[in-house]
C-alpha cells in the first residue's frame, strides 16, 4: 500500500470514491455526509492546498484522508486538552466499501502520525460522528484520547473530537 499526496489529476476519481463511500455510509444509516458534505468545492479547495492524500495498492484507490493545518471552523469552541502550538487536523478519512476492514484505515492512521511528527506538528486533532463505532475503536486503539463533542446545525448527534499529542 502506498499512501501519497493526490494529484490534481485525481479528482474524478477522489469524487468517484467519495460517492461510492457516502452511498456505504447512508446505507448503514450514516447521514452525516451527504450530497452536500463533502463537496466538490471543498474537495478542489483541499486537493489544490495538497492536503489529501490517497491510499492506493498497485494503482487501485483503496482510500483517502485530509490532513490540514487549518483548524475547522467547529473546533474553535471545542475545549481541547492537549497544550498544541502546532496541531494537525485529520479529516475526511475514508476506505473503499469493498476494502474496508483489511487495515487500510489503520495504516492511513500511522500514515498521518508519521507525517504530523516528519512536518513537526505536536498534536492530532480530529473529530468522528458519535455513532461511527469502528472509527472510534480505531481511533482509540492508537491512544487518542476522546476530549470532547460538538453539534453541527444539521445534526442532532454531536461528533466526538479525540486528539493525540505527539
């Protein structure tokens, strides 16, 4: 598995695995992406700033994660506990239905810690939809620790912020 910074190029198919993933997620009752979120718009902006990359066996996408300098907009009330003066926020990780639970989204994890310490961020910050117990699992198994939850305005269940300090 090679994991490496997407390509303009990509696009199409960065869009196409997003779908593919969303149409999973709504099925297993999931609806915190949708049609609007992620966006074309968002991912343009975060593939052109070079913060995505893709998880890809022998060419073939398995999957994708954001990692951003940029804090979300829905952190700047969240309470985080670790004392960061430069944290990396992973977002929008997500692995191909058909390859899900084969440990891609645990080397996509490794994947940003390593790049977070290599770029010389001190913390992790990401948040999971409170019911995405597998996520959180994961999460967890790599000693994040859950810190806090926020609402959105379109969601009744909050997400749960977990941060890792490095």
């Amino acid at each position: 598995m090679e994991i490496s910074p997407a390509k303009p190029s990509e696009l199409i198919e960065i869009l196409f695995l997003l779908k593919v993933c969303i149409l999973d997620m709504n099925a297993k009752g999931f609806r915190h992406w949708n049609s609007s979120f992620p966006n074309t718009e968002l991912v343009v902006n975060d593939l052109k700033c070079g913060s995505i990359f893709l998880a890809k066996d022998k060419g073939v996408c398995k999957g994708m994660v954001t990692l951003n300098k940029q804090e979300p907009e829905e952190y700047k009330s969240v309470a985080f506990k670790a004392k960061s003066t430069k944290p990396l926020y992973l977002q929008n990780m997500v692995v191909h239905p058909t390859w899900q639970g084969k440990g891609i989204g645990n080397q996509m994890v490794d994947f940003a810690q390593d790049y977070a310490r290599e770029n010389g961020f001190d913390c992790i910050r990401l948040d999971v939809f409170k019911p995405g117990e597998i996520a959180r699992q994961l999460y967890e198994k790599k000693s994040f620790k859950e810190v806090a939850s926020f609402h959105t305005e379109y969601q009744k269940i909050p997400f749960i912020c977990y941060e890792k300090q490095l």
